[in-house]
C-alpha cells in the first residue's frame, strides 16, 4: 500500500476513536450506561406486568400518541458499577424466570395449535412445508430444464474484455435469481391458491420464507465465490467476484449460507412463538438458545476455514502458533458477541460487530473490484495496473461501507444524524467535527488516487518498447524524471490540505496555524540554505532537462547511470556498481554522455615500412563489414574509418580510427573492431611496431667479459660466506 492510504486509514481510525469518545461522553449516553438498583428493580416489575397476558393484549390494542415531546432535560447520573450488578442480575432472573416458564407456555401454545388445527380442520402445517417445498422444486427443476439454453450461452462466453466479464456474471447472477424465484412461486404461489386458517398461513409462510432467504442467501455467495461446478457451469471460477482458492470458495459458500439459513429459521421461529402466546423472557430463552447452534456454525467455519499457506510438517513452531492464535481469537470473539447478545448490550455488541466487519468489508471490495475490472484476461500474465472506473468504483463502494456503518451505529446508539448540527453541545460538536473530517478524507482520498493512477499509467506507457534514440524515446524519459517528482510534490501536497482541513472541521483555527507554519518555513529556510539550494538547484537540472533516469553522466568526480531523483538529490550507478547519491547542488557542470551520438577515436601503432593505404582499405573493410552485421548495424551511425597518420612515433607510424555509435555502445563496437583489425593485419604481413634498444661501447665486449667475471667472483664470496655462517 502507499504511504498516502496508509495516512488516509490512521486519519479516519483516529476519527473513529474521536467520536466514540464523544458518543461516549454525551449525556443520554452516560445516563443508559449507568443506571441505578432502583431503576433495575423498577425494570423487573415492568417486566412482570408485562408477561400478564391481559396486560399484553392491552399493550397490543394500545396505540402509542405519535410525536411526543422528548423531556425538555435529562439528568446526569453518575456511573455506577453496582447498577451494572443489578441490570446483569435482573437479566439473569428474567431469563431464569423464561425458563421455568417455558414448559408451561409450550404446553399451552400447543392447546391453542391444536384448537386451530381441529377448527381449520387441516393436517399438521409441518406436513405443509413439506408439500409446498416439493412443488417449489418441481417449479425449479422445470426451470432447470426450460432454461438449459440460456445455461449453454452463458457458459460459452469468453472474457476478452472488462465488458464481457460484467455480462457474463450479470447473467449468471440473474440466472441464479431466477431459479430460486421459480422455486419461490411454486411454493408460496401453490399455497396462496388455497384458503387456510391464519395461524396455519403463518406458520407456512413464515417458514416457506425462511427457505427462500436460505436459497438466495446460497445464490448470492454463489454469485461471489463461485465455486468449482456450481449450478452445473464448467469453469465456474471464472465468474468469481472474490478471488479465493476453490478450497476457500467451496467452504465459504456452504457455511455463509448454512449460517443466513439457520438465522432465518431462528428468527421465523421466535416470531411464531409470539403469535402462540410465548412471553418475552420464554422468546429469549429459545432465541438464545437458537443462538449457540449459529456460535458453533461459526466456530466450526473459523477452524476448518482452508488456509492460503498452511503450515508444512516442516513448518516452524511459531507459524503453527500464530494460525490456532487466530482461530482462539476469533472464537473468543464470538464467544463475546454471544454473551454481549445474552446480557441485552446491544450498543457494545453493534460497535464489535461493525468494527470486526468493516475493515474486512472494506479489504474484499478492493480485492473484488480488481478482479472484476481487469482489462482482459489476456492481460493477466503482466503487470495489472488500476483504472480510474476501478478506483472510482472502490472508493465509492468503500464511502457507501463506512456510512452504512456510521447510520447502523447511529441508530443503535439512538443518535440523530439530521439533528446534530442543531446541537451545540461540546460532545456533540466534536462528533460533527469528526464526522466533517470524516468526510474530507474520504473526498482527498478519492482524488489522490485518481491522480495516482492517471500518473501510474503514464509512467507505464513509457515503458513500453520504443526506438532506441527516438524523438519519442527522449520525451519518454523526460516523463519518467519528471513524473516521480510531481507524484511526490502532490502527495505532500494532499496531506498537508487534508490535514489542516481535519482540523478546521474539528473546530481548530487553522489560520493562526497557518501563519505559525509561515513563520517556521522562513525559520527553516535559513537555517537549512543548502538544503533549499539543493531542491532549487534540481528543479532548474529539471527544467533544462540536463539529465534524464537511465542516462549517464559525470560531474566532476562522480559518474555513473541516472538511477532516480529525489527532491534534493539524484542517485547514481556506478558501472563498477557502486552508487552514489548527489545533492543537486552539489553536481555543478554536467557532461551528460547519453544523448544523440558518441564518436569513439582509437589508435594503432605500425612499422615505418608499412603500406598506408594498403591500411586504409583494410580498415574501410573492416568498418563496412559492422555496419551489415545485424549485431552491430542497429546502433552504428557513421561506420569505422581510418583518418590517417596522427603522428611519427619513436617506433613506428600512429594511426588514427573514429566510429560513431549510439551512447554506451562504443564499448562493444572498438573490442570487435580492435579484434577484427590485428586480425587483417596479420593476415596481409601488415606487422605492428615493436620499441627497440641499442647499446653502444668504445672498448666493445672486454669490458663486459671483465665485469661479467667480477660480478661472479662476487657472487661466490657472497655464497661462502653465507655457507660458513
């Protein structure tokens, strides 16, 4: 990830942890937060009066007056730990009470089933579900068989581009849809042709729905996982939204859909125990109940989930720690949201739930997102490069995520989002501040990386091949010097906007800030002159387009090629592979050796007997011979050539050659043409120049004979005495 995302997630958790602390500051919060044992007793008693079934139907015909003034003040109790005691005490004697009650309850619940089945004179509804059932699958299966064509056209299309991808699984999804709706209406359509009693009818339907949330539920992670041979489509991976293993796509999908299956089946059962006449503590038990059978659907999926890299029986000890660490946390989470759920705190529940979901949300948008908006698959095996539809489209999915889950908890809070910036409580400012900012991240965050991609794919087009030396190649390397920076210069540029629009949001006057920073930069300024003279240097190096990444230079005693820039240096590689990183002000005259044509001069040395112009052909031969050599003609300009006799040595005639190459080329060019020439010249009796030495004397060789004998007589006596030691 960039560093600019990075910033942009710490902004918005430190926003996220701003406005908990004003929610959790505010009045009503600390007066539901802190009841008393009064209140605690008072809420038992309610709760008793509650369960009297006259009391209930009174409730039940009662409509509440609409639009009653809320209390104009609401008093500020102090927190108290034994007003937690007593709420968590009062909830366990009304779930034990539920419990006691139970037996009772389902016995009189099923007198009253029993009463409306032999006045309705119908069978058991179960026997219902399980007809109806039957004829939606028949309707199915009908479906299946109707629409195997539409089946064949989907399986048959190719993925060549981003449009044909978004069809095929659009088509799919709505295939899918349209199978269980089939089902749907040949069920509930088969049962609504017949007149039933209305107990029956809610039952029926209650749990008929039930089966139809399941088989969407199984359609819609279908539609995202699509695990291998579902639906009967060969190749089904090649609709998947989310890019999984098979292993994790086949699990997922039948644990996501068995836990909306068994929640649907809880929920129509809970509801169905009000109409028979259940009270609420009795309702809680069993949906509490129904609760621990979803906990161990998840546990079960967390454990058996398939692993992206499971550890090996080689694996090290710590890497098999850190996978069951993972599935103990995430079993302990559940575990608490459990509890959370029993003890009735709904807020702190909601709050782990969002928090657990949302980044995770947020993470699989952005894998689905490059998935589905690859260019082709054609392109798959090389670098994939986002769009600005693919960014337009996560970041606006990512917004749309975090203010569904800052309206969830809004609501499970009980706070008005309309109503806050008619409030001016402190809290309650400092939560309009922290949504304010909120919001601008997310806006600074959309255009950053818009910006980053239109620059990313530029610098990608520059990299493609090109004609060595080209007009269009020198304008490519200007892109890729120039565009770095600017990338970095609008980053900071980004940051520091958003920051001091964060803060003006919050209510903090960002002008005395700014004006501080002023003052600051002058500071710095002066204190930091080569600093600033290095970063100024290097934009003007910039703009006369002095150098380029790729090419290479020498100033003074540094040399080498232009690896990258910064804001106030320029590094370079040695071709010896050291590297060195020069400030701009530091590089004074530049000789930049890779721009248009190098000229390459070299020397040789032959005998003063040697036939010039005999040379000269042999070299003009050699020179045409590279040029039509395919792997030396693409970067020749001018041919090699002998230009004739640079000097009289002391042993023999110089002459002079010159070639002209593409930049950093010569090299390999001159080591052939040196190989080809000692080659020819060779070949025609053509003998280089050889340093010869003449010593003369008067007396000839006695003199050398006597000094020759005086020098052995030395080296003897030398030899003795060294034997006698």
């Amino acid at each position: 990830m960039n560093r600019m995302s990075t910033f942009i997630r710490l902004a918005l958790a430190g926003l996220a942890f701003v406005a908990a602390l004003a929610v959790l500051s505010s009045p009503g919060s600390a007066q539901e937060t802190a009841p008393d044992p009064v209140q605690a007793e008072k809420v038992q008693r309610f709760l008793e009066l509650v369960d009297d079934p006259q009391v209930r139907s009174w409730l039940l015909s009662a409509k509440p007056a609409t639009g009653a003034a809320a209390p104009a003040t609401v008093a500020n109790e102090p927190v108290s730990y034994a007003g937690f005691a007593s709420i968590f005490r009062a909830r366990a004697a009304q779930l034990l009470g539920g419990l006691r009650a139970f037996p009772a309850e389902t016995a009189r619940a099923a007198s009253v089933l029993q009463s409306e089945l032999d006045t309705s004179r119908s069978a058991r509804p179960i026997v219902f579900v399980l007809a109806f059932i039957a004829a939606g699958l028949a309707a199915q299966w009908c479906f299946w068989w109707l629409s195997r064509g539409w089946r064949a056209w989907i399986a048959s299309l190719r993925f060549l581009t981003v449009r044909d991808k978004l069809v095929a699984i659009s088509a799919r999804l709505l295939w899918g849809t349209s199978y269980v709706l089939a089902f749907a209406l040949g069920s509930l359509g088969f049962f609504l042709a017949f007149d039933w009693s209305p107990l029956v009818r809610e039952i029926v339907v209650g749990y008929l729905f039930a089966v139809v949330i399941f088989r969407l539920a199984l359609v819609a992670f279908d539609f995202l996982l699509a695990p291998s041979g579902s639906d009967g489509f060969a190749n089904a991976e090649r609709f998947r939204v989310i890019p999984v293993s098979d292993q994790a796509a086949a699990h997922w999908t039948k644990r996501l859909g068995y836990l909306v299956g068994w929640y649907a089946f809880g929920s129509v059962t809970v509801h169905l125990l009000t109409t028979l006449g259940f009270a609420d503590p009795s309702r809680q038990v069993v949906a509490y109940t129904l609760g621990i059978v979803l906990l161990l659907l998840g546990i079960e999926a967390v454990w058996n989930r398939p692993m992206v890299h499971r550890p090996t029986e080689h694996a090290s000890r710590f890497s098999r720690i850190g996978v069951r660490a993972r599935n103990w946390v995430w079993t302990g989470y559940f575990v608490a949201l459990w509890l959370l759920w029993v003890a009735g705190a709904m807020k702190p529940f909601w709050i782990a739930v969002v928090a657990a979901a949302l980044p995770g949300a947020i993470a699989l948008t952005r894998a689905s997102v490059d998935n589905l908006l690859k260019s082709s698959l054609a392109d798959a095996e090389g670098p994939t490069r986002p769009g600005v539809i693919s960014v337009m489209v996560e970041r606006g999915i990512r917004a749309a995520l975090i203010v569904g889950a800052i309206v969830v908890l809004a609501e499970v809070l009980g706070l008005e989002l309309t109503g806050i910036t008619a409030q001016d409580s402190a809290a309650l400012k400092l939560m309009r501040g922290a949504l304010s900012a909120g919001i601008i991240l997310l806006a600074i965050d959309l255009v950053w990386n818009i910006v980053k991609v239109l620059i990313d794919r530029k610098l990608g087009e520059t990299e493609t091949a090109h004609e060595t030396g080209s007009e269009r190649e020198r304008k490519r390397a200007r892109i890729r010097t120039l565009l770095p920076i600017l990338k970095n210069v609008l980053m900071i540029l980004f940051v520091a906007v958003a920051i001091m629009m964060a803060l003006s949001s919050l209510g903090v006057e960002i002008a005395p800030l700014i004006a501080g920073a002023g003052v600051v930069g002058v500071a710095i300024g002066f204190g930091a002159q080569t600093v600033v003279k290095d970063v100024i240097s290097g934009m003007f190096y910039l703009l006369d387009d002095a150098f380029r990444v790729g090419e290479y230079i020498q100033s003074g005693s540094y040399k080498g090629t232009v690896e990258s820039f910064s804001l106030r240096s320029v590094k370079l590689r040695h071709h010896r592979g050291a590297i060195y990183i020069v400030p701009f002000s530091e590089l004074g005259a530049v000789q930049n050796m890779s721009r248009d044509w190098v000229v390459e001069k070299l020397t040789v040395t032959v005998g003063y007997d040697t036939d010039v112009d005999k040379a000269r052909k042999i070299i003009k031969k050699i020179g045409q011979e590279l040029l039509v050599d395919p792997e030396f003609a693409a970067i020749t300009i001018q041919p090699l050539k002998m230009q004739g006799i640079d000097s009289l040595g002391d042993s023999g005639l110089i002459l002079r050659m010159k070639f002209t190459t593409v930049p950093g080329e010569q090299f390999m060019l001159k080591r052939r043409a040196l190989m080809m020439i000692n080659k020819a010249f060779h070949d025609n009796d053509i003998k280089p120049a050889f340093p010869t030495v003449q010593v003369a004397g008067d007396r000839g060789s006695d003199v050398a004979a006597a000094a020759q004998q005086a020098l052995a007589k030395h080296n003897e006596a030398v030899v003795a005495a060294a034997a006698s030691e």
